[in-house]
C-alpha cells in the first residue's frame, strides 16, 4: 500500500525560492522537532546543486503555517479527510494567521481549503481575530466540567452574529443552556448590549477609526448638500408574544428579597422588518412564525419597498432618489443584496459595524415600540399585527421627523468622543 505524503515547500531564505520535496507523516513530525536539518538531504536532491546545499541548516526557513504538523501543507492523498483537529488546534492556526498579518477571510479560505469547507465559519475565523486585537493569548479548551465550554462559546458567538438582536432567554432555548451560562460566556467575550443591539463591549481601534470617519463624511455630505429628507432607513425587531418585564424588589437588611419565576425558555416571537422616513412608515412585513431573514428574502422586501415608495413617496421615485440607509446585518450586505441595490438605483448610505448608536431604527423607533409593548402578552400574531398597527398609526410626523433629524448631531458627538459609543 502507497505511504500517503504530504507536499512540504522549503524556502532558501537569501534566494527566496523555494523547493516541494514530499514527505511521510513520520518525517513530517521530524521536521518539527528537529528542523529543516532532518530533510536537507532531501532538499540538495531537489535542488539538484543549487545554492541550498551551501547555506548552513539554520539558514533555510520552512513555512509556517501552523497545521497539523506546524508548517504549510497540502496533502496529496484523500487520507486528511479522516483527520479531525480540536477548536484548540483551529484557533491556534488562526492566531498565527493573525500573527502574519493575515485577515479573517484569508484565514478562513485557506484552513477551509486544506481541512475541509466547514471546518471554521467566517464569522468564528472574525471573532477569534477580533478576540486577538483585544489582546487575548490563550486559545486553548479550559478545562471541562461536564459540558464542553468552548463549544457553547462558539455557537453563542455564531447566534448573535446570525441576529445581533437575538435575546438571552432565545440563545439558551435554542441551545439548551441556562440564561446565566450565555450571560457569562458573552460577558467573557466582551460582548454587551447597545440599544438591544449586541456589539463588543471595546470596540477595536478599526472600528472607532471607521466610525470617526463614516460620520465625518456625512456630515460634511448632509452639510453640503441634505440629504435626511431624502433618505430611507430600515431594520428589523423581533417582537415577542409573551413579554416578562423582570423588576427588582428592595428588601430591607436581613429581609429576602421577593423572586419572580423565570419565563419559559421557549420564546414565541416574530421578525418585524420596516422602513420609514421622516415622514412615517413607509412599508413593514411580519415574517411568518419561525422563519429569519436571509438574502433572498431580503432582496424580496426590497422589490415590495420599491412599490411602496413609488405609490407614498412619487418624489424620491420621479425626482429626487431615494438616499438608502441599512446596517451591516449579513442579508444587508451580501453579494446578492447589493447587486439588488445597484439595479434600484438607490444611494446607500455608509454605516460603520458595531454601530446601533447611529441607526435611526435602534436609537429611536425601536426603542419607543418596546416601551409600548412592556408586558404585554399577545396571544396571536393577529394581536401583535394590531398592537404594531396601532402604534405606528398613533405616531405623529414630529415623531418621525425627530428621529431622523437628530443624525448629524450624533454624527458629530461621535467625532467629538473619538468614536466611543454614545450613552
């Protein structure tokens, strides 16, 4: 039976070239320990009298990409299919990308190619790299006491990138866990909530840079030429059917304090998705019961949008165009979705991540909507389609109009706070 090898590229470290020799896996784990003395036999061979078999062992370099065996490999047998690494092992990859210099993306794409697609998500790749700027070392498992920690860690991590709005009580319904278990473990990650919007707790120096200078552009734009009348703003709320507003109770020294009984963790719960102006409501749709917003649905609502518009508001559809403005959510910015936009002709408004703080959906209308709901309990959807119609209807322009126009004082409060968050 034929020794499965492995593909190992040496560098001449004052030539720069390099030289694939192939290796067991036996003699790859050599090439660990010992270095590249163990194989320089094999790269004279290759070279065929070049200058390598001149250079002193210490002054050959191989590449290291930290794989299975800590240098870049390509396998050329099927038999790394049966191989299986640790979250441990894939994080340790990812920080010595990030130690390269590498981006998330990159990393993502290359340990993908070698492992196997699904061995690391995009976003688990971006949230370990922004763990890393913030400083962190370690990328080994604590140790187990009972259910496998970082598993958790990581597939809490994914549910609030899938849904940055995502409520605690929903992630350990889903995931079988208690709500003090993902409250400390998004503590850990230093995750928080903005406006119920989760974002890092710090944000990366990338990310206040982007914002300092997202909203300088603005409003210098807004300045030169406004542009808030024109513009259309959209997000999307989950809106719960049975709504427990916990309340703390003092008790005097000595006293227990009174508990309410915890909610269920199964949440009942449907995705409002809405656009409005300074004027009003422009258009909104209730996703049916179970089902989150995806690419291919969100360039839907963007065709239903565009009717809406163009029979409420003739002046952006015939004159003046629409100045569209949506976060960074994955169906906003997806390939699809932006091919989508360009054919709609609309001008999309800049929005840096991280950033509830400046979205009129989050700092204003959202806010009002759950001080409406409180602890209301909906027994149907029909009741919480008539509860949000009658909100919105109740709403007068001057509330609209508010919320769009205090943009480029935020704007500028952000300049002045170096792109802290704003309170």
């Amino acid at each position: 039976m034929d020794v499965p090898k492995i593909s190992v590229d040496i560098q001449d470290a004052d030539t720069n070239k390099i030289y694939t020799i192939q290796v067991t896996a036996e003699e790859a784990k050599r090439l660990q320990t010992e270095g590249v003395s163990s194989v320089v036999g094999r790269v004279n061979e290759v070279a065929s009298g070049n200058s390598v078999s001149r250079l002193k062992y210490d002054e050959i370099s191989y590449k290291t990409t930290p794989h299975l065996f800590n240098f870049d490999v390509s396998f050329t047998s099927d038999s790394h299919s049966n191989m299986e690494f640790t979250n441990a092992e894939i994080r340790a990859v990812l920080k010595f990308f990030f130690v390269q210099g590498k981006t998330a993306r990159e990393s993502h794409r290359q340990i993908n190619g070698v492992v196997g697609d699904g061995t690391v998500s995009i976003r688990t790749a971006e949230e370990w790299f922004r763990r890393f700027r913030a400083g962190r070392n370690d990328t080994r498992d604590p140790v187990p006491s009972g259910r496998p920690i970082t598993t958790d860690v990581d597939k809490i991590i994914e549910k609030i990138y899938e849904d940055r709005h995502v409520t605690i009580r929903s992630i350990a319904g889903e995931l079988q866990l208690s709500t003090e278990t993902v409250h400390r473990h998004l503590k850990a990650g230093g995750y928080t909530k903005k406006l119920d919007v989760w974002v890092p707790h710090e944000l990366s120096k990338k990310n206040l840079i982007d914002r300092i200078s997202i909203s300088e552009l603005l409003l210098k734009r807004n300045d030169k030429e406004p542009f808030l009348k024109r513009m259309v703003t959209g997000d999307e709320k989950w809106v719960a059917y049975d709504n427990v507003v916990r309340k703390r109770s003092w008790a005097r020294a000595g006293e227990a304090a009174q508990t309410v009984a915890k909610p269920g963790l199964t949440t009942r719960k449907v995705l409002l998705c809405i656009w409005w102006d300074w004027k009003g409501i422009i258009h909104y749709e209730l996703l049916p019961s179970g089902q989150t917003l995806n690419s291919e649905r969100y360039i839907g609502q963007l065709d239903r949008l565009k009717e809406a518009i163009d029979q409420k508001r003739p002046e952006l559809a015939n004159r003046k165009g629409v100045v569209f403005h949506q976060d960074n959510a994955r169906p906003h910015t997806s390939l699809a979705t932006r091919q989508k936009l360009r054919e709609l002709g609309w001008d999309v408004l800049m929005h840096p991540p991280y950033s509830p703080d400046i979205a009129p959906s989050d700092y204003h209308l959202f806010l009002a909507l759950q001080n409406s709901i409180g602890d209301i309990k909906f027994n149907t959807r029909e009741d919480c389609e008539n509860h949000l119609s009658q909100f919105f209807a109740n709403k007068d322009k001057e509330f609209y109009e508010s919320g769009i126009m205090k943009l480029p004082s935020k704007w500028q409060q952000i300049i002045e706070q170096n792109g802290a968050y704003l309170t």
